[in-house]
C-alpha cells in the first residue's frame, strides 16, 4: 500500500509540474456559495423551503400534543406514569412506524452515552403501549437504546392523528450533593429535578423524516411543538415548579401562599411565598397526605419538573412588551440563599431579551435550584443562582424554546447564539459596552486545528471540541459578521429570523439565506468558510510605501477565508479631508478606509490599497484595527512592525 501511495504522489507532482503557468490554480480559490446538503435540496424541490429563508405556504411540522399523568414515590425515588399522545401529521408522508424517545435509558448499563453518567438505573421501564388502537408489546431491546422505531399496525396517513397511550416507570437517578447531575437527578429523598422523563414521539421533518440520532449526553434536543397537560401526584407539604401554568392553586396551595403570589404580581421587590420555617402540609401546601398539581402549558416542546418537601419558593415579576407583568417563581433549598438576588437577574433576561429579540411567549417563569447546575426547558430552567447561569439559562427560551433547533445536529444555533446574546445582555445589565472587537479574531488562535470539525458537523459526534465548536464559535462569526455589516444590523437580522421562525424548526440553510435577505447581502462565502471549514483570514500589512500624497498599503492575506480590508490611518495632527473618499470615515485623527471583501474573488493574496491624503504625517497603519476577522498573528497587523503587540 505504501509503494501505490508513492507512486499517485510522485505522478501528481509530475502532472501539476508540466502544467503551464496560466493554467495553474489561482493563489487561493474563494468558494462563495453556500453547500447544501440533500436533504435541504430535496425540501427546496418540495416547496417546503425556498431561499428566502423565511417558512413558505408549503412548510410543515407534526404537533405532539401530552396528557400525563405521574405520582413520585421519594422514598424510592420512583416516578409512574402513563400519557395519551396525540400526533397531527400534516405531512405528505404515511407514517408507518413512529420513533419513540425513551431518554431515561440514558442512565441504563451498558447504553452508548459520549461521557460517564453521575449515576446509574435500570433506565425506563415500558409497561404497556397501545398505538392507534393496538397493543404493541414493549421489547427487552427498548431498554438499550435512548430512541426505538415503533411499527403500527394502522398507520398515520397524510394530514390524518395518530394516538398512543403508554405507561410507564424508572427511577430518578440518585446524585451526590457534589456531584452535578446530567440534566436532572435526585439528592438523597429531599429534592427530585425531573426531565426527559416521559415517552416521547421524536420530530419527523421534511429534512430527514424521523429524526433517529441517539441521546448520548452531551449533545441535546430537537422536539415536536405541541401542548401538555400534566397532572403531578406528590406527598403533601412538597413545592413543584413545573413548565407551564399551574392550574389548580387552590386545591394544592395555601391561602397565605396564594395572597403571597398575588402582591409579588404587582411588585418588582423579590417576595417570599413560602419560607423555610414553612413546612409540611397545612403550612408549605394545603392540607392532605398527597396532592395533586395540575399544569398545562402550550406550543412548547417539552415539559419538566422540580419537587421538594424543603424548597423555600419567591416570587417576583417581569414586563413583557405586549403581554405585560408576568410571575417568575424561584424554589431552592435554603442553605442556598444566594437565590434570593435571582428574581432581579431573570427579570433582566426576561425583559431584555424580550426587546433584543421577540417578546417571551409564556404567561409565567420559574427556576429551580438542585443537582443539575443549568439546564433550559420551557418556561423553566434548572439553574444555579449566579447572573451568567440565570441569564445564560433564561436565554435558552428564545433558541431552542421559541425557535425549535435542532440541537443535537447544530448545537451552534442555540448555544452558539445564546453566548453571543449573553454578552450583549452582560454588558446592558452593567451598563457597559458589549465586548464584541476581537472576538471575531480570536478564532484565529485556533482555527485548523486537526480535532476541530466544521460546525456543520453533527454535534452528538464532534468529540473533544464540541464544548468549542457549539458554545464558542458562532460568538466569533457574529463578532466577523457584525465588523462587515454592522452589529447593530446582525440582531435586526437575528430578531426578523426569530419572529419568522417562532414555534417553527429552522435549518441552518434558512437561517443562512434569511440572513442574507434580512443584510441584502450575498454572503454565501461568509458561511462557507465560516461554517463548513475551519479556515481563518490571516492579515497582515507587507509593505506601506509613500509618494507625495498618495500612500500604498500592501495586504496580504494567508489564509484561505478572505474578509474585507479595513485599515485604519493614524495622523499626527488633525486627519485629511476625505470628502472624495467614498470608503472613508473619520475618528479623532484617524481615517478609516474600508474595502469590500471582492476584492480577494480573483484569487489573489495581496492586495495594494492606494490613497490620497493631504501629505500630512502618517504615524500608524493597522489592518483589521477592531479585531473582527480570523488572525493567528496580529504582530505583523500593524506598520510600523515596531508597533506590534501595543495596539
């Protein structure tokens, strides 16, 4: 094998080598389309999607709408439960099998998983299911994997319902009160988070149909909209906070509670509604040895719960722009009295993001203190007291809660965006100036590296970067992107993407091409390299050459992305006119020149900016001042080189 891969090289070099120059590669081809996958392609054929990014007439997704029922058993940290599902398949598409999420196998021996759990079950326990009428006898094999294909004896023709009724049984994993939990867990017999709990029908799209990728742990979710009605049965004396509203506070709440909650509707002041000298039932709940707390919640794609016999619960309230006040409940433990500033973090979030992006769709709020340190799910979140948790977590509302992402496959379009808007949301809560100058640059530092994959890969396998490449990198893209159009046109953009996909599966391909016609700019080149590579720009200032008024700067660029050339000129007294300089703005005594990014589509590496200035002193030369664009060196950014390293 090694002769043959001699020889295929040697013959490539002899055949490049005789070709005659002009017939040779350019210095570097700039791609400047958009790849698109066969999936996509065959949705465009459709008419499901078009390249206008927004949702066409012809666009379609299931809606999986929960009846559950569940009683937990603390002390044996058992929950059971059964549920009606109803499917609505407004597709074009007969269904004859349904993919069935069963994500408590997670935490069962001997299941693929991308990292160790904190604890172990038997996992999820199937004890009947009915689909559409027929019983489907529940297999051994269904205990080993996190997603199973269900055949139906009737299927789900185009436009028509299907039904399931399933019951079923597991344990919540037990965690160390030092160890962080996955997602959810129990400490000891006192507090239970609850999540990906139930059976649940996976999303059939128009991309993929069923959506089959494995829970592995890391990597998250991609959920059908739909509505949940749920009715939790606990011991008397336990506090829940749950996704959705709570419907029956009367029957489980006290009165005291209930005047509490109504006086924390009207204040901004962060109220206690049940105090930890409260406990028991008859003092933290109504009276009665169990009760039952009944939710519901609408267009969401998930349900999740928290419950605690030792939960101290505050309350406060945010303002949405045109839903008005809502409640935002907090319950922890009381040791944990750092949750008592929450309420005014999550109000900020709640407000801020409602007017960065579209306003939160849900008529309440609440957070939850225990072993999962920050987790989002609908109108809840399983969070940590401090102000990057909550707001990161808060943030999660908006993508995936709001714009149902896929995560699994693009973690980048909820995590990725969330850690941009975070900073945004940062800076506006300390009353400074958001951070984004040489975020985009910083990629440079680590762009190309072997472990690195493509944010277009799929997330559940993109190994020891993924942290990187779903948390880190859209930050640094948007930070490029905001340096060539303007930041503040980003997030008109991202909020136009937002309100035309709200309650809706977007692509990374509409969310491209939206954003192209949201800019009006064709930016196919922009996410190819930033997305399906990892390239970086690369640039440098070769030479400055001076004669009379009119000064050359050489650019060179080295790596394969290309950027527009911003240059910034440094005078020593009060700058030129620059009245004739339609690429030109003025700062203090700097000009700003600014040339498109076509002028790297030819194929060159360098390129000599030339202007005409006053004669008056230059004393500084920077390219790429503000830090936007991919650079692994930014010592050769500056002229004079003397000057390196201090800009």
């Amino acid at each position: 094998m090694r002769a043959v891969a001699v020889s295929v090289s040697v013959l490539s070099l002899v055949t490049l080598t005789a070709l005659p120059l002009a017939a040779q590669q350019p210095e570097r081809s700039i791609r400047r389309t958009i790849p698109i996958e066969r999936g996509f392609a065959r949705a465009l054929q459709a008419g499901s999607r078009d390249s206008s990014g927004s949702p066409t007439s012809r666009y379609w997704q299931l809606t999986t709408d929960y009846v559950i029922s569940a009683r937990l058993e603390p002390a044996t940290s058992t929950v059971t439960g059964s549920e009606r599902i109803t499917l609505k398949n407004p597709s074009p598409d007969t269904m004859k099998v349904v993919a069935l999420r069963l994500y408590q196998n997670l935490f069962a021996p001997n299941v693929a998983r991308s990292s160790p759990v904190a604890a172990l079950t038997s996992g999820i326990t199937v004890s009947s299911l009915v689909a559409n009428g027929d019983t489907v006898t529940p297999e051994e094999d269904w205990r080993k994997s996190t997603v199973v294909l269900v055949k139906l004896a009737k299927p789900i023709l185009p436009r028509a319902t299907g039904s399931f009724d399933v019951s079923w049984s597991f344990q919540v994993p037990k965690v160390p009160e030092d160890v962080r939990g996955d997602r959810m867990g129990s400490w000891g017999t006192r507090l239970f988070q609850v999540a990906q709990w139930y059976p649940q029908i996976a999303v059939y799209d128009d991309l993929r149909g069923w959506n089959t990728d494995p829970y592995l742990g890391d990597a998250e979710f991609f959920n059908n909209f739909g509505s949940f009605d749920v009715k939790l049965d606990v011991p008397g004396g336990w506090l829940i906070g749950a996704t959705g509203v709570l419907q029956n506070g009367d029957q489980v709440l006290t009165p005291r509670a209930r005047q509490r909650l109504a006086r924390a509707a009207s204040s901004d002041s962060q109220i206690v509604v049940v105090g930890a000298d409260e406990r028991g039932a008859g003092k933290a709940t109504a009276a009665g040895d169990r009760l039952i707390w009944h939710f519901t919640a609408d267009s969401v794609g998930d349900f999740a719960w928290a419950a605690s016999n030792e939960f101290v619960w505050d309350a406060t309230r945010a303002s949405i722009p045109g839903k008005g006040e809502i409640p935002i409940n907090i319950l922890y433990l009381p040791e944990h009295n750092r949750y008592r500033q929450t309420g005014a973090y999550a109000r900020h979030a709640l407000e801020y993001y409602s007017k960065l992006w579209m306003p939160y769709a849900w008529p309440a709020f609440t957070q939850v203190d225990g072993p999962e340190g920050g987790m989002e799910y609908p109108s809840l979140t399983f969070s940590g007291p401090g102000f990057g948790v909550t707001d990161h977590e808060i943030g999660h509302q908006w993508w995936p809660m709001m714009v149902g992402v896929n995560e699994t496959w693009y973690g980048w379009m909820d995590e990725g965006f969330n850690q941009y808007m975070n900073e945004l949301s940062g800076a506006a809560f300390r009353d400074i100036t958001p951070r984004l100058n040489g975020m985009g640059q910083r990629y440079g530092h680590m762009a190309g590296t072997a472990s690195e994959p493509p944010m277009m890969w799929d997330a559940n396998y993109d190994g020891p970067m993924y942290s990187f490449v779903t948390y880190g990198k859209a930050p640094l893209m948007l930070s490029m992107l905001g340096g060539i159009v303007g930041d503040s046109a980003v997030q008109r953009a991202m909020s136009g993407y937002a309100e035309a996909w709200r309650f809706k599966h977007p692509s990374p391909w509409d969310y491209m091409f939206y954003l192209n016609h949201a800019l009006n700019r064709d930016l196919g080149w922009f996410w190819n390299y930033w997305l399906f590579s990892t390239a970086s720009v690369d640039n440098s200032i070769t030479d400055v050459k001076s004669s009379g008024t009119q000064v050359t700067v050489t650019v060179r660029q080295d790596g394969d992305m290309p950027s527009p050339v911003v240059l910034d000129f440094t005078f020593a007294g009060s700058p030129p006119s620059v009245s004739g300089l339609t690429n030109a703005t003025v700062s203090g005594n700097t000009v700003r020149v600014t040339y498109p990014v076509d002028v790297w589509f030819d194929g060159r590496r360098t390129f000599d900016a030339t202007v005409r200035f006053g004669g008056q002193k230059i004393t500084k030369v920077a390219v790429d001042p503000d830090g936007r664009f991919p650079d692994a060196n930014v010592d050769d950014n500056v002229w004079p080189r003397a000057m390196a390293g201090g800009n």
